[in-house]
C-alpha cells in the first residue's frame, strides 16, 4: 500500500469529520454510508475500526438513573436545581397570564401565548449571561 502524502492524510480527516458530522446529525445524509465511510478511512489511517453494530454508549452518552444523578450532583446541588425549577416554572405562568392581558389578541391562541412566554424567557436568559 502507497504511503499517504500530508495532503491525502488532512484530506481524509476532513472527509471523516463530515461523515461524523452526518452520523451526529448535525448534517444531512445516509448514516449508514457515513458509518462504512468512516471505517474506510479509518483503516486508511490505521485507526482502529469501530464497530458501529456493536458500539456501547460511554459514560457520559449513557442514561444515568434518577438514583444515580442525584448520588453524584448531591444534596446542595439538587437544592439549587429545584429552586431553579421552581423559579423557571414560575416565571411561565406569570408570563403566560400577563401577555394575554398585554396583547388581548393572543387570548384565545395558546400558540401565541407560548411562543411570548419562550421569548421572554430567551432573553431574560440572555441578560443573565
């Protein structure tokens, strides 16, 4: 096999970072065609070839129980998530019920009342930040 020139080894980690890309859904494509094409060049490479069939989620992918999140953020955190909860709730049905009063054409389109209060809450966030 040919020995691969600097240019064919940055043009094959481009190619592969677009079939990731097509793999996490962040572009669209045929999966499948991105798993083969990321095999392909990986072999190219001398990477060890994932096995898409077979491919366990890590730590950080998998699903944590409820038991288990709330062992590892820990007594003091899960206060704070509550009331952060709670406060996020909050807001919304305050909003909810003040934009009707505000704007009388959204009273009877719960859309629009939705659509307001996501708004409003996007850009408190933004002034938060």
């Amino acid at each position: 096999m040919a020995e691969l020139t600097k240019e064919d080894t940055s043009k094959l980690w481009d190619d592969m970072q677009v079939y990731w890309d097509i793999k996490k859904g962040k572009k669209d494509g045929d999966v499948k065609k991105s798993e083969k094409g990321i095999n392909r060049i990986q072999g190219l490479l001398g990477l060890e070839v994932i096995d898409f069939g077979k491919e366990t989620p890590t730590k950080e992918m998998g699903e944590y129980t409820l038991a288990q999140a709330e062992e590892f953020l820990g007594e003091d955190n899960l206060i704070v998530i509550e009331k952060g909860l709670d406060f996020a709730i909050a807001y919304r049905e305050v909003i909810a019920d003040m934009t009707p009063k505000k704007y009388p054409k959204l009273k009877n389109n719960p859309a629009g009342i939705g659509q307001m209060v996501n708004i409003s809450y996007d850009k408190i966030k933004d002034k938060l930040k």
